[in-house]
C-alpha cells in the first residue's frame, strides 16, 4: 500500500502499522497481510521481536482492552515487494493474504527487488479492534479513537519539534472488517488532536478515495466543533449509526 515517498522536506515521517496485539506476531506464518508486508520488507523487525521475547519483554500493542503503541524508529527498508497481480511473474492471484501461501516460491523471489541501500523507515504499530458486528458502540469508537490519538501523540512527541507527517490507510478495515469511512474520521480527528501537521493517506483505488472523501466532508460539515469535550465527540458519532462491514477472508 505504501510507496515510502517522502512528502515533506525535513519532516519526520511515520508509516502506521496495521498491528496485531501481539506485536509482529504472524511475520513467519502464510498470511501476507498489511503487518507482515512491513516486516518482509523491514526484515529487522522480525528480529525485533524475538530479542523482545528472549528477554522477556513486552511485545504488545494492546493489552488488558487499552491501546499500548510501539513505535519503532529508523528501521531499514531492505526490499520492496510486488503484491498487484500479474499472471506474466506468475501471480495470477497477486500476493495478498492468503495468496501469498499459494505462490510459487519463483513467484515471490521475482516480486521482490532489494533496495540498495537501503532506506530508513520510522513505524508507528497500532492494533485495531477485531470481530464487531452491527452499529459500533460508543465504547468501541473511544477506543478506536484513543489507539489512534495515543499513537499519533507519541510520533509527535518522539519527533522532537520537527514537522511531522504521518502515512496511514484504511487501518482495520480488512480482515477486521471495520467501517471505511468510521476508521478514516477517527484517524482524520485523532491526527488533529495529536498535532500532526501532515496526514498522507493512501487509498489505494477509486473506491477508497470515494471513503476518503466521505469521511473529510463529515469532519468538516457534522463535525465542526474540535474544542468539546471527547465523550460529546464520541457521542455525535455514536449518533451517526455506524456499522461494521465484513471481513476480506485475508
């Protein structure tokens, strides 16, 4: 989904990543989703993660129901994977998901190209909340919120006074099944609060950008007042009767 361009001379620039719980926890598994992409390409991650428990330490993004965000500074990026699909390389199906385990090896060695050298990657890995159905409840819009509010914050305050651009896209909205035009406001208000002066979203197709678009005019037209009380904030959109949608199967 990201092409890893830099928007802003002299920023600090993050990439969100569409975290597990347990932080990179499904790296070495079949599925080629979102967080897995990011580890294959920042191979360093991966290794993160093991020193974390060998040591003992805490790999989590959330934990007893409350977002704890992990944000991993100038990582390289090693690689570049082709995910799209192209029957000529041998990815009929493209590498996303659950194709990914059904490519041939050639297939994938093809779709990956090293960067050389390799270029510097800041993340910010927040676990979205998984498995809702029906409208979305204000207790599940706070949380969201706080996860993205919480991770943003922390880029921010990481950054030390530099400007701050923050990459991030249809976060949740996969396999989780998370309403596309909830989770883009949530983000857009979170980035807001936190003080990020630069929020890059990648939409990926024409649908997505539709989501995008939505979401902007409902922050700027039903959602003016950026001043009142959170709990109020998370009330009028609790009153917008957003649903969850289903799941990719990835």
């Amino acid at each position: 989904m990201y092409d890893y361009v830099p928007v802003a001379e002299g920023a600090v620039e993050w990439h969100v990543n569409f975290a597990d719980p347990s932080l990179f926890v499904a790296y070495g598994g079949s599925l080629f989703a979102q967080d897995e992409m990011q580890v294959a390409e920042h191979p360093s991650l991966g290794a993160l993660r093991e020193a974390l428990r060998s040591r003992k330490w805490p790999a989590k993004t959330a934990e007893n129901g409350r977002p704890t965000p992990v944000l991993v500074r100038s990582v390289e990026r090693r690689c570049r994977v082709a995910t799209d699909r192209n029957a000529a390389e041998g990815r009929a199906r493209g590498l996303y998901g659950h194709a990914f385990s059904a490519a041939p090896m050639d297939a994938v060695r093809r779709a990956t190209t090293p960067i050389e050298p390799p270029t510097i990657t800041n993340l910010i890995a927040i676990a979205a909340p998984a498995g809702g159905y029906g409208r979305y409840t204000p207790r599940q819009i706070e949380l969201i919120l706080t996860t993205a509010f919480t991770g943003f914050r922390a880029a921010v305050m990481e950054s030390a006074g530099a400007l701050v651009a923050v990459h991030t896209g249809f976060w949740g909205c996969g396999a989780f099944g998370g309403n596309r035009v909830l989770m883009t406001t949530l983000q857009l208000l979170a980035a807001e609060m936190a003080g990020v002066e630069r929020l890059v979203f990648h939409t990926c197709d024409p649908a997505g950008r539709a989501a995008l678009d939505t979401a902007m005019q409902r922050v700027r037209s039903e959602l003016p007042a950026l001043s009142i009380e959170t709990s109020a904030l998370v009330q009028q959109l609790f009153a917008m009767g957003f649903s969850w949608g289903v799941s990719d199967g990835n």
